[in-house]
C-alpha cells in the first residue's frame, strides 16, 4: 500500500510540474522576451487561461501526502516553513500579476503587473528546483551538532543558507552551491517548457526565435545535467546505486535524456505539439528519475545519528490508507473530468479568447 501511495503523489506530483510548469516557463519568457504589447498579452492569456486549473494538482498533492505520510508532511513542513512562506507569496503575486495587468488600460499598471507575473514565475521554478535539490541532497534531521540531536529525530530546521553556502557542511542551509545548480536547471526546463507551450498554444511573433531560444537553452541544460551528476556522486557516493540494484529504474534517465535529444532538433520540428511532449517527458524524466535514485527513502539524512525518512517509517496506519483510498478515487475522478473538460474547452490557439477583460 505505501507502494501504491508514494506511486500515486509522485505522478500528481508530476503533473503538477507539467502543467503550471508550463505557466511558470510562460512568465519566464514574458519577462525576458516578449517586447511588443500584443505579444505580452497573448502569452500572459496563455498562462492566465490555464493556472487556476493546474495548480489544483499542488492542491491534491499536498492532501495526499497529508493522508498517506503525515510524518514526511510534518517534518518538512516545519523544516521548510520560511522557503514554503515565500513560495506562497510567489503564488500569489503570479496570480496577481495575471489577474490585475489588463484591468487597466495604463501602461505602468500593465508594467507592474507584468513584472510581478515574470519575476514570480522566475523564482518559483527556481524556488521548486531548489526544493527538489534539498531532497536528493539530504537535510540535517534532528538537527545534530557535534553527534548530539537538539530535536526529535524526524525534525529539522534549515535556515535560508549557511555561512560556508556548501552543502557537505555540517547543517547545510536551502541554498547551498550544489541546490543554485538545481535550481538553475529547473529554470531553464521550465523556460523550455514555456517556450513550447507559447509556440503551441499562442501565433505570438516571437515563436520562431523562440526554437532557436529552445535550442540554446537545450545546450545550457545539457552541460548543467552533466555538471549536476558528477557533482551530486561526489556529494552522496551511493547516489546512483539504485540504477544498478534495480535496472528497470533506468527507464526513468531515458526519459529524460530522450526529451533533451530531442529538443535538439526542434527547429526541424513542424508539428507544434511534438516539443511540448518532449519537454514534457524531460520534466517527467527529471522528476521521477530523482525520486527512483532515494526510493524507498523520500527524505535523506545527512548525519549519521538519525535515520533517513522513507515510506515505511512515514506512513500512517493500513487503515488510514485503506480509507483514505476511497476518497482519492472520488477525487482523482472528478479531478480528470475537470481537466478534460476545461482542456477541451480550451483546445487550439487561443489568441481570440477573452481573458482578463
């Protein structure tokens, strides 16, 4: 059954990225690329249209790991409360930003709209790639200094960043060198996720220098996979012992090295909804490829005090999940069906639809 769960949150999990992914990337690209007046507004609808239905997967993620691994909610919860808060702050001013820039025909309250949308979705994918490297590097559970926990052992506290800014220190911070090139990297997927979704969903006139924006972007994300793994192995040795202890995980990096082949040929692409499924399946890949090198570990500890937290130690009872699995399949159902609709609603181009008028 904790099989089962850890399954079902990582691929809503995935979702999520997928989707308000897209959103994330479309701020990134408004901020840095789009000049014209109607091409700001065409790719602001492209994300606006769509976030309030996307994030309802962060919203079914988070109950979920309540339901499933309400000790894995708690401890990171509490151990990331101050980038949690800022993240939510970030949230909200990305919907802001959208809601508020065309309630107003003036040009500085357009402006300042759309730098809250832009530089709110810059920071949440790097927030977000952030968060993902404090996971597959480990934090200091029960905050032990000089061999003596100072909290219960599935407990943890990180400031902001450490003085040393290293992640092998003895309490590393958020931000360390190792999690910035984590970071990075989700900021230029995303960037690339966005790019392909403006040029799928959008004819804004910035789509052709957006393929070879893809494509330079592609090389950067390359060299940045290439630096992240020989720097992660030198960090946790036992980093990718799970790929050789079970070979079928490897089917995992092959999904994401095959969106990042193939957006290498994305300027010989015609069919506009191919490169949104080949960074869709580099985010897939990324994701789950990070979650199968700790499984069955969702949360590693870097001392050698307290043990890791994974999905057994986690978990609540078999008859919480057991009850708790009714209500997931009321609400993953209703969950596609919202999908699906709105999706189908909101098929093709939407240059013409009406949004935030």
């Amino acid at each position: 059954m904790e099989i089962f769960w850890y399954i079902t949150i990582a691929v809503i999990l995935a979702m999520f990225f997928i989707l308000d992914g897209y959103d994330f990337g479309a701020g990134i690209i408004h901020l840095f690329f789009a000049k014209t007046e109607k091409d700001k507004e065409v790719i602001a609808k492209s994300a606006g249209l769509f976030w309030d239905s996307n994030e309802v997967w962060l919203v079914a993620g988070g109950g979920m790991l309540f339901m499933a691994f309400p000790t894995f909610y708690a401890s990171v919860f509490s151990g990331f409360y101050l980038p949690l808060i800022i993240v939510l702050w970030l949230i909200m001013l990305r919907a802001i930003g959208l809601e508020f820039r065309n309630q107003f025909q003036f040009p500085m309250w357009k402006d300042i709209w759309d730098r809250s949308f832009g530089v709110s979705s810059l920071l949440l994918a790097l927030f977000f790639g952030i968060a993902l490297g404090n996971i597959v590097r480990g934090v200091n559970l029960g905050g032990v200094i000089k061999g003596t926990s100072l909290y219960e052992s599935q407990y943890f506290f990180l400031p902001l960043w450490d003085s040393s800014f290293s992640p092998m220190c003895e309490s590393p911070g958020v931000i360390d060198w190792f999690t910035i090139i984590i970071g990075f990297i989700s900021v230029i997927t995303l960037a690339i996720h966005g790019a392909n979704w403006i040029i799928l969903k959008t004819n804004s006139s910035i789509n052709l220098n957006l393929k070879s924006l893809i494509f330079k972007l592609n090389i950067a994300l390359t060299i940045l996979t290439i630096v992240s793994l020989s720097v992660w192995k030198n960090i946790n040795p036992e980093a990718l012992d799970n790929f050789l202890e079970k070979p079928f995980f490897i089917i995992f990096p092959i999904l994401y090295f095959s969106g990042i082949i193939g957006l290498f040929f994305i300027k010989k692409i015609k069919n506009d909804l191919v490169p949104f499924l080949l960074s869709s399946l580099l985010i897939l890949g990324g994701i789950t490829s990070s979650l199968a090198s700790l499984f069955p570990v969702i949360l590693p500890s870097t001392n050698d005090v307290n043990e890791s937290l994974t999905i057994y130690n986690t978990t609540t009872s078999e008859y919480g999940l057991s009850v708790a699995l009714n209500w997931v399949v009321v609400g993953l159902i209703l969950l596609v069906i919202y999908f699906i609709v709105q999706k189908r609603m909101m098929s093709g181009k939407i240059d013409d639809m009406d949004y935030g008028h």
